[in-house]
C-alpha cells in the first residue's frame, strides 16, 4: 500500500510544478494556479517522502489501487485551480475529469474571453491524459489481464516483436513519438495561420484524441478547409497505435489489422455519408467530404472536435454517429471507446461460432495479428463488452431516472463511458454542452469518464470483497 500512496505523491507534486508553469507564463489567473501548487506540492511532497522508505514489495494488486487511484487524484488535483477561479467544485471535477479522460465534454461556455491560463490548463490536462493512458494500457492493462489486453502485450513487448524490452522503455519512445507529433501538427496548425496559443492547445488536444478547445464553436471556429483537413489527419495519428509507430521505425513494416480495419471501416462510413449529405443538403462533394470525413473521425477517434452540428444532417445521421460513438480508435492509442482489436477479434469469433454451427465436428479458432486468440484473452474480450453494455444501460436507467430525457440519457452515458465529448441532441449535442445538467447528473457521468478510460474492469474489481481480502492477506505477509 505504500507504494500506491508513493506513486500518487510522486504525481501530485508533478502537477504542483506543472501548476507553477501555467502560473509563470499566465499572469491573469497566476494566483489561482500559485495557491494550487503549493497546497497540492506539499501535500504530494509529504506523501511521497512519508512512503519512500517505506514501500513494500509490488504485488499485482497493488497495481489495480495504483491504475484506479492515479487517475482519480490526476483528475481531483487537477480541479483545484479550476475551483480557486470560481468554478463549482462539481463543475470543476467534471471539467478536469473530462480533460485528464481525453473526454472532451465541458461544462464551461464564453471560451472565447476565458483566461488564457485557463485555457492552456485544460489543454495541458487532456495532453497528459493522453499519453498516461497508452502507456496504461501498453505496459500496466495487459499485466492486469484487463479486457482482452494481454494480447495486445505481444505486439509491444520482448515477448512478441521485440520492439521494446521494457515498460521504461516503450515509455520513453512512446513520448518522444508523442512529442513530436504534437510539435507537427503545431507547426501545420501555425502554417494554416492559427496563433502559437492556438497552434499549440489545439495540437495538444488534437493529438490527446481530448477535443477541448478554446472557443465555443469549437474548431468550426477556425473557417479553414486547410486547418480541419490537418486535424482530421492528426485526429487519426492519435488513434494509432504508439507501439505500430515503433514497429514502423525499427522494423519498416506497416502491418496491423486493427489499423487495416479501422483505416478500412472509416473509409466505408464517411464516402457514403459524404455521397449522402451532398445529394440531400445540395453542396458540392468535396465540401461534404470535408464535412463529414472531420466529424467522423472525430467521433471515431473520440476526440469530440466538432465543425458543425451533424444532427441537424437529418435521423440517417443522428443514428450513424450515436453508433459511431461506441466504435473508438485503436488499442494501445489515445482514443476511447471499444477498440478496433476488440470489436475485430469479438466479430471473429461470431464468425467461428457460426461455422461451428453448421459443421460442428469442425475446429474453430480465432486468429489476431496470425497468432492465435487464447481461451483467457477471448475471454477478457468478452467480459469487457459485456460489462460495457451492462455499464451502458444502468447509467442510462440512472440518467433517466435524474430527469434526462431518453436520447439525453442514452448519448450522454454512451459518450462518458466511450470518452468521444459530445453526444446527440439539443443539450449535449456538439452545438451545446453539458453545463445545463443538474450536479447529480453530472457526478454520474464524471464517474462514466472514469470507468471508460481505465476499461471499467480495472475500477470493478476494487469493489469485490475478494480483492480487498488479498489485499489485506498480503499486507500482513
């Protein structure tokens, strides 16, 4: 236990000191991050210096407190400014919790005269966000067998391709990649002609797959087929996997077939719908393509950037983009949602199942990547859609039975648990946001921003008793 209060003091002081940047370069709202950073750095420093001769040996269920609990003090700590400004303490935690999640939804409207500090810090919020969660879910999810991840651990460790020989290292590579596509998409957004601060928060959010951006309109601000074509691409980048791009250095092989499959299976919703929108809203096609090409992958991609309100496309729309929602980026990426890998092993095996049906002597196996899908690995698969619908119709009911209406209640659940920002509707849709939503609501789907980013089977299993009862026998041992 020592350990998880160690790592968790560890990364509060890191955010003390990335409070004490905002404040040096923003002067406007340079108090408000001051008094953060000294409340939070002492506090964070006094826990980690408490515990650092103190740490026991790591168990794996001490990896499960540590997974869960970072990512809740990222998001509680990461509130505090925001609340020192004058946000309400539940607006202020969805704020942060939404932006530390990459989820994108906001509670917050005049973007457009918000401090700059403000701004910057939320962009901030969702860049580390992005990065924790791929080297979460590359090198901490699969030893925690969560949702079918292990297999994804072939792909990125030195028991598979060899690309990386550790945890440190993937981290490491994972970072400079990340970087670096940050600094890009940067100088493109600068090129399109976007100020450096817009230039830098946007690439910041663009990469993080996060969505938040510093106008009400969101990136519809920027009236620029140049600028959202570049977005549209970097929204992609970031829906890859890290681990293909170190493939892609070291070994110069492009080879993947959730990136085949998601490459393929957005290429077969947005020529369509383009088609589509151009006959029925009388635009030209290449307008349309733009249109529709931006908003999908933003949805796909969970990013939640929006350049117009697709719900008012018409119902054929509305339905394909709640659908979309669901669908995410890739494994071991900055995207949400269900995962290429899951839905493409999860249809395999559908396949085999119906095969075993008509010829039921005969041997079907799941392959992924050409190796074959192990019992366990199916398994972890399954659980996780399943806990994802069952966790999708309880916040629904729970949405529902707070006062939402039954698309509000739908959309908004799907979206928080998925990570995507915007949903479908009047309220939530992205010509809105969530600020209009009563404190309950919006603690129910702070909590769905939780469960979606760490895979809802990583928080669950802290409230089984058993969990608990190995944890205690290992603390005395």
């Amino acid at each position: 236990m020592h350990f998880v209060v160690y790592v968790n003091g560890i990364v509060m002081v890191f955010l003390a000191a990335l409070m004490g940047l905002d404040a040096l370069f923003f002067r406007e709202t340079a108090v408000h991050f001051l008094t953060s950073a000294v409340i939070v750095g002492c506090v964070g420093g006094l826990m980690a210096i408490a515990t650092a001769n103190r740490r026991d040996r790591v168990h794996r269920l001490h990896l499960f407190l540590m997974t869960s609990s970072v990512w809740l003090v990222a998001a509680l700590v990461g509130a505090i400014p925001l609340e020192f400004w004058g946000m309400h303490a539940v607006d202020a935690i969805f704020e942060a919790m939404s932006g530390i999640t990459t989820t994108g939804s906001t509670v917050m409207s005049g973007l457009d005269q918000t401090p700059k500090g403000i701004i910057f810090w939320r962009a901030l919020l969702q860049a580390l966000g992005g990065v924790g969660f791929i080297v979460t879910g590359i090198a901490m999810l699969p030893f925690l067998k969560v949702g079918g991840m292990q297999l994804f651990r072939t792909e990125s460790s030195d028991k598979g391709d060899k690309e990386v020989r550790n945890a440190a290292t993937f981290a490491s590579s994972t970072l400079k990649i990340y970087v670096c596509l940050i600094g890009v998409c940067a100088l493109l957004y600068l090129a399109g002609g976007m100020s450096g601060f817009d230039a830098i928060t946007h690439a910041m959010t663009t990469l993080s797959t996060g969505g938040y951006s510093g106008y009400d309109a969101s990136f519809g601000h920027f009236d620029s087929a140049y600028l959202q074509w570049v977005c549209t691409l970097f929204m992609l980048l970031g829906a890859l996997p890290f681990a293909w791009y170190i493939r892609v250095i070291l070994r110069r092989t492009v080879r993947s077939e959730q990136v085949n499959a998601m490459l393929i299976s957005l290429t077969a919703v947005i020529l369509p719908m383009a088609a589509w929108l151009a006959l029925h809203q009388q635009i030209d096609l290449l307008t349309a393509l733009r249109m529709v090409a931006f908003n999908v992958v933003s949805v796909v991609t969970t990013t939640g950037y929006a350049t117009t309100d697709y719900t008012l496309w018409g119902p054929f729309a509305v339905m394909g983009f709640f659908i979309l929602t669901a669908t995410g980026g890739c494994t071991g990426s900055t995207a949400g949602g269900g995962k290429a890998m899951r839905w493409l092993i999860a249809a395999r095996a559908i396949w085999a199942s119906l095969k075993k049906v008509r010829s039921p002597n005969r041997i079907s196996e799941v392959y992924f990547e050409g190796r074959r899908v192990e019992p366990d690995v199916m398994s972890g698969v399954v659980s996780f859609l399943v806990f994802y619908a069952i966790t999708f119709g309880l916040m629904s009911a729970a949405l529902t039975m707070l006062g939402l209406d039954l698309s509000t209640a739908t959309s908004g659940a799907l979206t928080a648990l998925a990570n995507v920002g915007p949903g479908v509707g009047e309220i939530i849709g992205p010509a809105g946001n969530f600020a209009t939503l009563s404190a309950p609501v919006k603690a129910v789907l702070t909590f769905g921003m939780y469960l979606g980013r760490l895979e809802m089977l990583t928080v669950f299993v802290l409230f089984t008793p058993l969990f608990w009862r190995e944890v205690l026998v290992d603390t005395r041992n």
